[in-house]
C-alpha cells in the first residue's frame, strides 16, 4: 500500500502562473489601484485595534493557534484570503481588493515599495522588532526596501537539493549532482523560471539574476544536457520524494524541514547546499495602502514576533524566521538536515533573486521557455 500523500506545502503552489507579469512590474509598475495613494496613506500607523484583520498569504502558512490566540487577546476576528502565487497576489492587489497585511517575497516587495503600494512601518511602534532588527543586522537596510522602512521580514529560505540517501547513497555537494547517473529519469527541478536558471547560473558561476542574452545561452545549453535525464519540473518537492517518483529534487529547505515531520525514516533522505551556491529567498510581512485596519494588522505582526509564536509557526510550516531567541527550535527541527539552516552570511552572500529591467525579464521568459520545452 502506498503512504497517505500529505497535502501539497506552501511551496508546492508557487508560481503556477506565467511570469508574464514580472516585466511590467520590474521598475515598480503593474500596480493599478483604483485611486492613487496619498500621502496619508503611505504613512506608519500607531498599533490600535481599528477592526476585523484582513489576512492575505498562502495558505496553511500560519499555525492555526496563533490566530485563535490574537482573535482571543485582542477581541478580533482574522478574515483569511489566501493566493497560491505572487502574480496572483497582485492582481487581487490591482482588482482593488482591500487587505490589512500581506506576505510578498523580497521581489515581489520591492516592486510594491517602487510602486508606492505599502504603508511604511515604523519599527520603533513594534515592541518585538527589536528581536529581529537588533540581532539580524542585515534586515536592518536590505536591499528591497530600503531601512525595511515598509517590511518586517517573516521568514528566510534557501534553494538546495533534497534527495533519498536509501536510493542513490551519498552526493558530492554541488549541482552537478542533478546530472547523476544514478538518478537518470527521477530527477525533478522546481517549476520556477527563477529557481531553475538561477541553478544554472550557478553552475556556471555567473550572477544567479542574469539577463544578459549571453549568459542565458550559456545556461540554456547547460539545462539542455540535463533535460533528457529530468523525470519532470514539480514544486512538489518533498511529496515527489516521499512517493519515491523522485530520488533527487531540487528543493526549499523549508520544505525539506516539513517533510521531517511526515517521513517514517528521515534517516533515508538528505538536503544539500551546492557548494557553488544556493539561492536566498525572504518572505515579509507588509500593509498595503488601501488597508482598512492598519492598526490592527499593526497589533498583528507585533504579536507574531513573539518568541513563543514565532516557535509555533517556525514547527508548523517549517521555515526560519529571523527573530532572536528562536534559533534553537528551527535547529532542533532540522536537525537531520543542518543545511538547510540559514545563517548572516548566506543573507550577506547577496545569492537573492533580483528584479531587472523589462528587457532583462524578457530574455528570461524566453530561455525558461526554451527550458521547460526542452
């Protein structure tokens, strides 16, 4: 009999939908809200409740019994909208839908920061910031919104390759592993345009963001030497791995960390950052301009930087999160796999997906579709 398939993880999800819109919002636009923002409203609100929280992010991305207890403290109900991609986020975004606070990934909130679509945040409102901003230094000015004057982040994550050790033994700890004999035809690559070139990239040691026609030829005709030996592209990475339809999987370590919890045997599977280096990825909390209850989703991240919800949330989904005195519970929980830990210096090693400009985001629509057509 087989084992009982989990339900698919927040990463399973993402980016099903075409990258079409990543070109328009590259320099901050592709955001059409009905009315432009005032000043007024870009600007920090006091912690207060002022409502019900609208709540927008993936779903099953937040331990239920943290909301049960901010809907007790704080006499609240939380109203969750979930989207199963950042292009999706947007266009609800665009549609004039009205959230409290959303979760975009570092890209994705620096578009919205260019495009004048997110309240600032003025930490010093926030009690427990200073658990993230005072240990975690280069959240204090990172490069998608400068000062984190409109982000809190959420969680970090890196890009590796998970795999079933009881299959293929022991890998040598670079991508070049994706190419192994051993695997041929049960090897699956995320289906994310950014992930899949960025590896290669990697691989060739160029700039994991590249737009530059040159470079993306370089990496196509690499990708196409390992096309033939792939079983597919699957963001479903740990249930691949669980079915035993994949022995190798490029992978989220958060995702490696959650399987942890459904695998009989953990022993049997491994997660490995390449030593030519593994993409960095951070998630944020943020306000939107038209929120309805600032104040509230104000009162709402300060709650969730709490050490002891921040633990809970950190078990449940299986990511880090950069919030001083919680180290411990994301070690301990990926203790199987140590590398998937996140550390100040995969931060500063500056391997985050970055925007480009129109003509960059084009070029690399075209060679991920050359890719995935093989």
């Amino acid at each position: 009999m087989s084992p009982e398939v989990p339900p698919p993880t927040r990463r399973a999800l993402l980016r099903a939908s075409a990258y079409g819109l990543l070109g328009a919002a590259a320099g901050g636009c592709g955001f059409m809200p009905a009315t432009t923002p005032d000043a007024q409203q870009l600007a920090p609100v006091t912690p207060r409740v002022d409502g019900d929280l609208v709540y927008f992010n993936w779903a099953d991305y937040v331990d239920p019994s943290v909301f049960k207890g901010f809907e007790k403290e704080y006499g609240v109900k939380v109203v969750q909208s979930n989207f199963d991609s950042m292009e999706g986020m947007v266009a609800k975004l665009n549609a004039g839908n009205r959230y409290d606070v959303l979760f975009p990934s570092a890209t994705w909130a620096q578009r919205l920061v260019r495009g004048g679509r997110l309240r600032r945040i003025d930490h010093t409102r926030l009690p427990n910031a200073h658990a993230i901003f005072g240990t975690y230094t280069y959240f204090a000015d990172p490069w998608y919104d400068p000062g984190s004057a409109h982000t809190v982040p959420f969680t970090a994550y890196k890009t590796g390759i998970g795999w079933r050790r009881d299959r293929i033994g022991e890998l040598t700890g670079s991508w070049r592993d994706l190419w192994s004999d051993k695997a041929r035809g049960k090897v699956f690559l995320l289906d994310d345009r950014d992930e899949v070139l960025g590896m290669g990239a990697l691989e060739l040691g160029l700039k994991v963001s590249t737009g530059n026609t040159d470079d993306l030829d370089r990496i196509t005709s690499l990708l196409d030497t390992l096309r033939p030996r792939l079983r597919g592209f699957s963001s479903d990475s740990y249930n691949n791995l669980l079915n035993g339809d994949a022995v190798m999987t490029q992978a989220w370590s958060g995702d490696m960390a959650a399987m942890l919890n459904q695998a009989k045997d953990p022993s049997v599977f491994g997660f490995e950052a390449p030593k030519e280096g593994t993409p960095i990825n951070s998630d944020c909390y943020a306000i939107p301009w038209n929120a309805p209850h600032p104040g509230t989703a104000m009162l709402f991240i300060d709650y969730m930087l709490r050490p002891e919800n921040v633990k809970k949330n950190i078990e449940y989904i299986g990511y880090p999160m950069p919030v001083a005195g919680t180290e411990k519970t994301y070690a301990d929980l990926v203790k199987p796999f140590p590398e998937c830990l996140v550390t100040e210096d995969d931060l500063k090693a500056g391997l985050f997906f970055r925007n480009g400009d129109r003509a960059a985001e084009d070029a690399r629509d075209t060679a991920w579709t050359h890719v995935k057509a093989g």
